[in-house]
C-alpha cells in the first residue's frame, strides 16, 4: 500500500478528531438540576415536587442487588427529600433497606451535571459518605419522568439509573443569565473552523499534488517538509530571542 496515501489518510483522521474535541458542546451546570449549552437549556425544576404524601418524587428498586434486592431508592431531582435520609438532611437519592434502616445515595449539595446531551451523555452524580448515584438523563418528549435502574454493569455502593423525560430535552429560549449573543455560534469557533479546513487542504492538496505531479513518494510528500523540519528550531529560537530581552548577540572584531 502506498505509504503516501496512509499519510494522508491518518492526518485526516486526527484533524477530525481535533475539530470534534474543539466543538463538542458541553452543557454547563448553571443550578443543582439545570444546564445551558449553545442549544438551548435543559432543567428539570418541574419535576422537583414530590406527589402529595410522597417522600420523594420518583420511587424505584434494583431487583438485581445481591446485597440488597428489595431496597427501594427514593430520588428527587432538584431539592432535598422532605424528611432527612440517614443523617443527611439535604437527600436527594435515599436507599431504603427497610422500614427502619435508609442510608443517603447521594446528598443534592454534590450535585453535579455534567455532559453532552447531543450525544446522549447527560449525567447528575450525587455523593454522600463513600455512596455515589448516577442519574443519566435520557430525553423522551413522551414522557413526564421514568425514573429506572440502569442495566449496566454494577458496583460496590455506586448506584446508577436511568432518568427519562421529556425536561431531558432542550427548552428555548436559553435561560434569562445567558449573555446575549451566545445562543448561536461563535466568532472564535467559525475562525477555528475555517483555520482547520484551510489546514487540511493545504496538507491533503499538497501531498496529492507532490505525490501524482512530482512524484514523490513517502515522507517526501508531506508539503513544505524542510520547514516543517526546522520550524522547532525556529520556535527555540524566537523563545530564546524574546527572554534575551529582543537583544541579539553583537560581536566587534579588533582592529
């Protein structure tokens, strides 16, 4: 296979994944269950009240806990559960062994959202002494709030479920304490883009050219490759250039 071609194939690989990692939109937590992206907000603050009675807003089990297969997990998304879990007086997940016996799963101080919901990556991960609970919001436009145990793989005294609802899902407009004119995308990020597209055509249509037109073959058709040799030195250089204070070394011969 020629080399030249897997070159360039690999080098279009990695500009790829560097434009992906620059523009994936990460949703900020701005509350203890919302966040904004440059798509809009998710907040589940309508969920945040528990039915009349209830201790939590959703209830659910983990039939598949060896340790404990008939706890109940008690869940609320936004504020503290009405009655203190354990000692933990601000609760927002509580494992209910039984009657008298509850520990918290995971106190609604710790809260933290974090994500991309683009991609289906949404998550709140509570602590509380040692207990974590994972809570993956899944954005389902049919449902209020089916709050389930994940199936995924299970560990010691982490918890993890699935949250699916309908404020999974983005709200327009963004929330009032955006700044305006950040709803859209920015002028940093079209100059990064078009920075990466430029690139990549200089390094894909040079190589090509080099390859088909000159010949070249290997290594030899990277573009400009003599400069891209020394342009370490160069920068060493310039480096050393501006911490001598811009001076350069000026030697006299004697007469």
């Amino acid at each position: 296979m020629d080399t030249s071609l897997v070159t360039c194939a690999l080098f279009i690989q990695c500009i790829l994944m560097l434009v992906n990692m620059t523009f994936s939109d990460k949703c900020l937590q701005i509350s203890a269950c919302a966040c904004k992206s440059s798509n809009g907000t998710i907040d589940l603050s309508p969920l945040s009240k528990p039915p009349p009675g209830d201790l939590s807003r959703f209830t659910t089990k983990i039939g598949d806990d060896p340790r404990n297969p008939n706890a109940i997990y008690h869940y609320n998304p936004c504020n503290p559960m009405k009655v203190a879990c354990s000692t933990d007086s601000k609760c927002a997940v509580c494992q209910q062994v039984n009657k008298d016996q509850n520990y918290s799963a995971g106190s609604q101080s710790s809260a933290v959202m974090a994500g991309d919901p683009d991609i289906g990556q949404l998550n709140i991960t509570y602590q509380y002494n040692g207990r974590t609970s994972v809570v993956k919001i899944e954005c389902d436009q049919s449902q209020e709030g089916v709050f389930e145990p994940d199936p995924g793989e299970k560990e010691l005294l982490i918890y993890i479920f699935k949250l699916r609802t309908k404020y999974g899902c983005y709200s327009y407009p963004a929330p009032p304490n955006s700044e305006p004119g950040h709803n859209g995308i920015s002028i940093g990020s079209i100059l990064v883009i078009i920075f990466f597209v430029l690139l990549l055509v200089y390094i894909v249509g040079g190589m090509l050219f080099l390859h088909y037109v000159r010949g070249a073959q290997g290594i030899e058709t990277f573009p400009n490759l003599a400069f891209w040799k020394e342009l370490p030195f160069l920068v060493k250089d310039g480096i050393v250039f501006v911490f001598r204070g811009c001076k350069t070394d000026v030697t006299y011969t004697k007469i």
